[in-house]
C-alpha cells in the first residue's frame, strides 16, 4: 500500500467466512486460470530447483506469460489438466503446493482469494467475491451479513489492494463515493418496501443524475448532494414505489428477456454455470445448444415456467427472496465502484440487468421450479444459482458482456430499466 491506512472495515459476512477445504461443493482450484505473481513464481522456482522431478514439475506445471500480457500481478500461469483443474489440485480436493510448502508460497491470486480489498483514501474495504460457495452462503443467509464493521489490519491478506482512489480526488464523481453508496445502501436496506421497489428508487436516482454526474463532470457538489437528498427522501421513496407496483411488465417485453438470456446460454461454457444454466432449460424442452431450439415458442415455455414459479415462490417467501437479492445488491455497489463505470447510471443497468437474470434462474431452478420448496432447500438452490452465476459473470466476462451488449441495444432507456427489474 502506498499509504498507511487509519481504519479498516468488513460487512460482518466477511469478517465470518473461513475457508472450508475439501468440503467445499465447489473448490476454486478448478474452471478458470489461476495467475501467479513474479515474487511467488520465483520463490517456487528456487524451491523446486533441487530434485530433477521437482524442476520437471515446475517447467510442466507452470507457464510464463508473454510480456504484453502481464499485468496486476500476473506474471505466469498455473497449466490446467484436462479436467480444467488446477495443476497443484489434489485427489483429497487440497493444495498440494500448500501442504508441501506453506501458505507463503501460495501466489497471491490464491493467498487473497475470495477476498477483494478496496482503498478509499485511508481507510480499507475488505469484501469477498460471490463465486465463492461459502461467501454466498455467508452473504445471503447470515441474519447480519452486510452490517459493517472495524476489523483488524491483520485480515488483509498480505497488504494486497485490488482498487483504490485517492484520499482527496480532484473529480466530483470520484469525491462523491461515500455520498452516493452510503445513499444507495440506506435504500436497499430500507425493509419497509420489496426489494423490486428498492431497485426502483436507485435506478430513478442513477436516472436523475444521468446529466451532471458521471465520469468528467463539472457540477457542483452542492447539486449532486440536493439531488441524493431528495432521492433518498421518504416523500419519494412512497412515489416511486406507488407508480412502480401499479407498473406491468408488457408480455412482448418478458419474452424478449426470456429469448436473450436462451441465446446468451451458448456462452455459459462447459463449467458449473453452463451445467446449471442447460438444466434449468432443459425442463423446459428446450436445449440452448440444439439447432432451431431458442424460437419464440420455446422462449414463452420458459417464460410460463418462470412466471409459475415467481408467483408461488414469492407468495411463500416473499421476503426471503428480498434477503437474498438486497445482499447481492448492497455488497454489488460496496464492492464493484460505480467510479469504474462511465457513469451511475450505467453502473445501476448492469446491475439491474444481473438481477433480472439471476432471478430468473432462481425461480426456474430444478428443486424449486415444480413445487413450493422449505426453506433449506430454497436457500441451497440459492447459494447455488448465485455463486455458479458469480462464477460465470466475474471469470466469463463474454457470457454477461453478451447480454449487456443485446440489452442495451433493444432496452436503454430508463422505462425498459424499470421494466428488467420487475421482471
């Protein structure tokens, strides 16, 4: 770290979640590439230097980057086997590089995973990454989750910084955080309305602030904070939430959602999230894969099991579906800055957009699609839909990046945005 920081936080999902090993229904040694740092790379390479099977594993097992290629830490490559498995995974589902060498000779990308480690000026930010079966499970059912509280310096993870801004930014967009998510979080939090509603209220204000904030602005502060205070007010948060649930979704509009998302499935790939994606549309007859299969007719199957299950789904645990998608939403804006995006407003689409999907493949899963599940099984079928998702969001950016790209050709504007999140 650049600068010594004076305080340090975590939602208390974070500061709960402990490894749990072979255990895990998911290890995070398997289905994408696992990067190793220059300092890691060479302490492997000394330590590996003395017995001839040993140089011949490093030599087979790892692979430098080309130099064009190496950034954020990325300096070299573990080779995946053909199960797509990391190299070092055991037969006991362990790390044999930790149990021969110890946990300092871990690259850092393995060291600090889930963990995402934010600087905002002096005080730190520890998140964890959703594609972790264990952070989901943490996130979405501990009663507490996303209250935030002072945690140790200790718990980040060899001073590893994933994003940071700068303790006095000269651009209001970047001066402005802690206005704007603490805005944000006060309403997503705010249980007095459904979640679909709390969506609504940060969709319209993202809206609202479209003209004067937004990557290179020049507004004044002062319009910026009029504009939050007004958004977050009671007044309007009961307007909103009045015109939104008399708002329906038009039938052309649901299919249409329905239709991308089939298409987008050919983009999901061979892993946990493709598995899980073709079986919940092959309840539906429909292989995303097959030629000819992703029609209209076959959308508006899906969409007829999609809308049966909501409906029984949300009669019997409403709220509880609300638990789950307020804490994807809140730890979504603590964790992934709008100050990466050109503007608020973009930053809130891709959200929304994530939402509507991932609610879609909650309701159409496999032990909830058919009957009304108890609350174990809805909360496995959870952990499950959020972390797969996760995974094929944050390590597959071409399956997301499809549907944004389709999204914001055919549904841009505001109205359509309001339109994606009740569905």
């Amino acid at each position: 770290m650049d600068v010594l920081p004076t305080k340090y936080i975590a939602p208390k999902y974070v500061t709960r979640f402990r490894c749990i090993g072979a255990d895990c229904e998911e290890a995070c040694c398997s289905g994408w590439q696992v990067a190793v740092d220059p300092h890691h790379y060479e302490m492997l390479e000394q330590r590996m230097s003395g017995a001839a099977d040993e140089r011949e594993e490093f030599a087979r097992k790892l692979r430098r980057v080309d130099e064009v290629d190496r950034r954020n830490g990325k300096y070299a490559l573990i080779v995946l086997n053909d199960a797509g498995d990391c190299s070092f995974y055991g037969a006991d589902r362990l790390c044999t590089l930790h149990k021969r060498y110890g946990h300092e000779f871990l690259s850092d990308t393995c060291a600090t995973y889930p963990r995402q480690v934010g600087l905002v000026g002096r005080r730190v930010e520890l998140t964890a990454k959703v594609s972790c079966p264990e952070v989901a499970r943490q996130l979405l059912l501990a009663p507490d989750a996303m209250t935030i509280a002072d945690i140790p310096s200790e718990a980040v993870e060899r001073g590893v910084v994933n994003q940071s801004l700068a303790e006095n930014p000269p651009e209001l967009y970047e001066r402005a955080v802690d206005d704007v998510r603490g805005t944000i979080l006060g309403m997503l939090g705010d249980v007095r309305y459904p979640f679909t509603s709390r969506l609504a209220f940060v969709a319209c204000m993202a809206d609202e602030l479209e003209p004067l904030f937004h990557r290179g602005s020049t507004a004044a502060d002062s319009l910026v904070i009029r504009t939050l205070e007004r958004s977050a007010s009671d007044e309007m948060r009961k307007l909103i939430h009045r015109e939104f649930s008399a708002m329906a979704v038009p039938d052309d509009f649901a299919t249409m959602i329905v239709l991308r998302v089939i298409l987008s499935c050919m983009h999901a790939g061979a892993g946990a999230f493709g598995r899980l994606i073709r079986s919940i549309f092959a309840q539906a007859g429909c292989d995303p894969s097959a030629p000819g299969s992703v029609g209209q007719e076959k959308a508006r199957l899906v969409l007829a099991l999609y809308v049966m299950s909501k409906k029984r789904c949300e009669s019997a645990w409403g709220p509880r579906l609300d638990t789950y998608f307020s804490r994807y939403a809140m730890n979504y804006f603590l964790q992934e800055w709008y100050t990466a995006a050109p503007s608020l407003a973009a930053h809130t689409s891709r959200l929304v957009l994530r939402i509507a999907v991932l609610r879609f493949l909650l309701m159409c899963h496999p032990s909830i699609a058919q009957e009304t599940p108890d609350e174990p099984t809805l909360d496995r079928a959870a952990v499950e839909v959020f972390f797969k998702f996760s995974r094929g969001v944050e390590h597959n950016p071409q399956f997301l990046a499809a549907i944004e790209k389709d999204f914001r050709e055919r549904a841009g504007d505001i109205a359509h945005a309001m339109f994606l999140s009740k569905f």
